[in-house]
C-alpha cells in the first residue's frame, strides 16, 4: 500500500499538520511503506524536510476551498499505483465533508486527522483526534468510520524515541527555558514572552527561543534580544527539537502538537491558547495536573507564571511525572495498525 498525505503550512496556519503528518509517515516508512506528500506548503525549509526524509513531495497550487484541490488530489492518486490499494490521509481544517466524501466516493482509502469536530459530518475510514479531550466529542461519521481518540494515538515523530528510557531530572531552581510558540506565531506573542523574562532580572536564566518556518517576525525578535541581561537565544526550524527539550527545565508553548512532545519529554510546561482550537487542550492539561495555563498574553502575566514554576520544585516534578503518563510514544505505530487492518 501507498501512504498518500494532503497537508498544507503557511503563515495563518502554521506547520503543525505537516510536522505531525510527518510523524505518521515516518512510522509507515519504518514498516517499509511509500509516502507521498501532496501540499500547498509555502516553507522552503518544510520542503526540504519531507524530502530529506526520502517522502515524495507534489506540490499543489491552489488549495481548498478551490475546486483545483479535489480535483488535482484525485487525479494524482488515480493515475500513481493505480492498481494498489491506497490510502489519503487528510490533514486540515479546510477539506469539507463533500471533499471527503468525493474521496471515498473513488473508492479510496480515506484517515482524517482532526482537532475540533468543527463539520456536520465526517466522511472516513479512520478519523483521528489525538488530543486530550478527543474522547469527550461527539462526531457525527459514517456508520463504517472507526474513530482513534485520545493520547493514546499521538504522532510522534522518530527523532523524539530515542528519549523513550530517558529520566528527566528536576533540579531545585529552573534555569534553562525552551520558548517555542508554533509554526508561524502571527500575532507576535513570543515577543511578549521575551518582554516577560525581561521582567525577572534572572542573570542566570538561559533561554531559547524556537520560531518555525512561516515566522515572519524574526527581525523583530532579534532587535528585542539585543538589550537582554542573560544568555537568550533565537533559534529559526531547528532539527533537534528534542535535544532542545531535553536541555531544558521548562518550556513555554501553544496548545497545539508540540504539547504532546512536551508530555512525552516530561518537561513541565506553561501554555496558552493562541487560537480556539487549542482552548480544550491547554483546559484539559491543566486539569490532568501537566501544565500551568496562562489565559491572558500580557508581559506582567506571563512573568507571574514564570515566577510560580521557576521556584516550585514540587510543581515541576509532578508535572514531569504526569507527562509521560499521557504520551507514551506508540501512537504512530498504533495509527499504522489500524491503516492496514481497516
């Protein structure tokens, strides 16, 4: 069978779909399966990625809502492995249910991957929410539609296993700080982080700061660095993201995929919601005792949240303990079980 994945990554939506895509492609690569991705990505960086990963890569001019996106995407699939049974996997707000249906209407293999249960109906042979509180919506599927819900099924990609029996040690005073806020961060709130750590007068903080590939302010933050009073560094789609993690004492981050890194590495986390799709993550998190969630993005917020995990030792080491508990790295593999025996 082929693996055929339609995500998209540009400034509004980040790269998130495709890194955690990647994830999922990764692990039917390693039980030596093809991968083709078919994108409307606009990071020359995130191509290079996928390819480098040994996945094909089809670019795609104009994505859905246009009626050019069904009809390139199917006539892609119909015309590669015409006598194989493929599989699509579909990542992204924007394919409606008559997208997905036309799909299964040509009788191929359909995994959505979703967040929200934002559509009246889904159209799939798996549909896949990975988040926290996936078990708790209500989707409307087909009647055949086998429904993945939970951290049981998080897409993790390879890079972060080789942390599997790695022990996180907890030190008494939290120094290194990893600040990582998604794929394209368009309203700029890690320039307010950064205004926020400015306000601790901590000399001996150590700070990276992640920005992905659609970032468009990273002039900005660089101005901002320059006035710094400790060791801040920033750090543009860097490949080691989980020696980052491992690095750190504590991260600052969204409600999107990379919470689930955070939990697998057991790296007690402030997070926010930055959009509304993140709000039910960051609530349930913090619920389950893994993160403080800061509801308001000014400086001074940011910086009261700062001052109650630096210092808490205790805090930090359940959060850490939590962690784990609700990833445990299996997640693709399981995905790429369910695939082949759907």
């Amino acid at each position: 069978m082929h693996l055929y994945i339609r995500a998209d990554a540009d400034g509004k939506i980040g790269s998130g779909h495709i890194m955690r895509c990647i994830a999922l492609a990764q692990a039917w690569q390693d039980q030596g399966g093809e991968v083709t991705f078919i994108s409307h990505c606009e990071s020359a960086a995130l191509k290079e990625r996928m390819q480098s990963e040994g996945f094909r890569f089809i670019a795609i001019a104009h994505a859905s809502p246009e009626p050019y996106d069904l009809q390139f995407t199917l006539a892609t699939l119909k015309s590669k492995n015409a006598n194989q049974k493929n599989w699509l996997v579909l990542d992204g707000y924007h394919f409606t249910p008559e997208y997905q249906k036309a799909i299964r209407g040509e009788g191929i293999r359909l995994l959505v991957i979703d967040d929200i249960n934002h559509l009246p109906h889904y159209h799939a042979d798996l549909l896949l929410n990975q988040n926290i509180h996936a078990p708790e919506m209500n989707y409307h599927c087909d009647e055949d539609t086998i429904l993945l819900l939970g951290t049981r099924y998080v897409l993790l990609r390879r890079e972060f296993l080789k942390y599997r029996d790695v022990k996180r040690q907890i030190p008494d005073l939290a120094k290194n700080i990893l600040v990582t806020l998604g794929g394209a961060d368009p309203d700029n709130v890690t320039l307010k982080v950064i205004e926020a750590l400015q306000l601790l007068d901590d000399q001996e903080m150590k700070v990276k700061i992640i920005i992905g590939p659609a970032n468009p302010h990273q002039e900005t933050l660089n101005n901002a660095l320059v006035s710094a009073h400790f060791e801040m560094e920033l750090l543009a789609n860097p490949l080691n993201m989980p020696d980052l993690m491992a690095w750190a004492d504590m991260a600052i981050s969204v409600g999107g995929s990379t919470c689930w890194e955070l939990a697998f590495m057991e790296l007690p986390s402030i997070l926010m919601a930055l959009s509304p799709d993140q709000r039910g993550i960051v609530d349930k998190l913090s619920q389950n005792g893994f993160a403080l969630v800061i509801d308001e993005h000014t400086a001074q917020d940011i910086a009261n949240a700062l001052n109650a995990l630096l210092f808490n030792y205790e805090l930090r080491m359940a959060m850490s303990l939590q962690g784990r508990n609700l990833v445990d790295g299996n997640g693709a593999c399981r995905v790429v079980k369910e695939i082949k025996n759907a």
